[in-house]
C-alpha cells in the first residue's frame, strides 16, 4: 500500500523507501489530491519554543514570525491525516498540541485523546539520529491501531551531539552558546534529518492507520 509523505524535504530519505509518494517543496504539498494514508512532517519552526530566539532576533517582524504562523500548514496535515488516516511528527513540546487540542502524549506510550487520535513520545535517538531528539507522534485510526513495535532506547555515550544557537545579549549583540571538549556539535541539517529507521517506522505506522 503507498504511503504519501507530506511536507518532506528536497533530499529527504523517505525518496529512497519503496511504495511512497513524496511530496516536498517542490511538489507542494498543499496540492496532494489524496487517496492514500499519509505520514506527514508540516513545518515546525513557528510552533516551537526557539521560535523565542527568532523573534527576539527580528522584533521589527513579530507579526511575520508569530507563533503558529505557519500559513495553515499544520491544520491542513492534521486534517489530511484525520481524513485518509495515517501519522503526523512534530518536535516534542510543540505549541501546536494545545492549539489543536491533542491528547498529549507519554513517553514510549500511546495514548488516546478524545479525537479518536493517539499520541507517543519518541527519541529519534533510538532510531539512529545523532543527537537526543524527542518528537511527538499523532496517529489517527478508527480501531485502536495495531502499531510497529517500538525500538529501545540505547545507551548514550559520554558527553553531548548538540546543537549550537545564537542568543542576543543584554547590550544588544548577539553570540553563540560555549563550546565544550564533552560535546560534539552537528549541523542544523543534521539535526533536521529523519533517521532512516524513523522513516520506516512511521511509514508503517501510517499504513497500519488506513480508514
């Protein structure tokens, strides 16, 4: 059965998975006719709490980069995925969960909201992904899903993969959280990309969710 991927990006690893329809930027995939489950990725930027740093960053743009301004993208996901069944990913603590009034999710545990919906927290960490990397998953499916066993968390080595921001100081300048000998720092690229093993975990996640 196909799966059509929402929202991926132009080098995405879901392009290299078989029976998958994906759409990125180029596609649109606000253009998606449907017909199929859906496991979608709708951009996370304007819902996250580092949404703080942006508008502090460009206060002359607060109404361009307000919260949840994301042009609908998120609610037109969640509706795809309520319609022809499947799985939404968004990063762990995402606004987006209280504006839409999603059930909110335990760790390594599915949980059923009044929508009919179900919620998990995840680390992509254990599915392969550099750094620790909690995601929150929405699956949508009328029986009580039949899910992909989840994979264990692995031990961590010593130390941190982390991210590295830009903060603005009281003087107004801006610099960068220290460096350390204990972390390795990656790219923001890296840190975008969906491990290889997520992918199909969540692929199979949204065919077991077809309406």
């Amino acid at each position: 059965m196909t799966v059509a991927i929402l929202f991926a990006r132009r080098d995405s690893v879901y392009k290299t998975l078989p029976d998958v329809d994906v759409w990125d930027e180029d596609r649109d995939a606000r253009k998606w006719p449907g017909g199929c489950p859906v496991a979608a990725h709708p951009p996370c930027k304007r819902w996250s709490s580092l949404n703080n740093l942006v508008l502090a960053r460009y206060p002359d743009q607060r109404e361009r980069f307000a919260h949840g301004n994301d042009g609908g993208l998120f609610e037109l996901a969640l509706h795809r995925v309520r319609q022809f069944g499947g799985a939404l990913e968004h990063p762990a603590q995402s606004q987006a969960w209280r504006k839409f009034d999603l059930p909110r999710p335990a760790y390594m545990a599915w949980q059923r909201g009044v929508c009919g919906g179900w919620c998990i927290e995840l680390d992509q960490r254990a599915f392969g992904h550099p750094a620790r990397k909690r995601t929150w998953v929405y699956a949508y499916v009328l029986d009580p899903p039949r899910l992909p066993r989840l994979p264990s968390l692995p031990s961590l080595p010593s130390g941190k993969v982390v991210r590295v921001y830009r903060y603005r100081l009281p003087d107004g300048t801006w610099t960068r959280t220290p460096r350390s000998e204990l972390n390795q720092e990656i790219t923001h690229a890296a840190a975008e990309h969906t491990p290889i093993e997520f992918a199909k975990w969540l692929v199979e996640v949204a065919r077991r969710c077809k309406i």
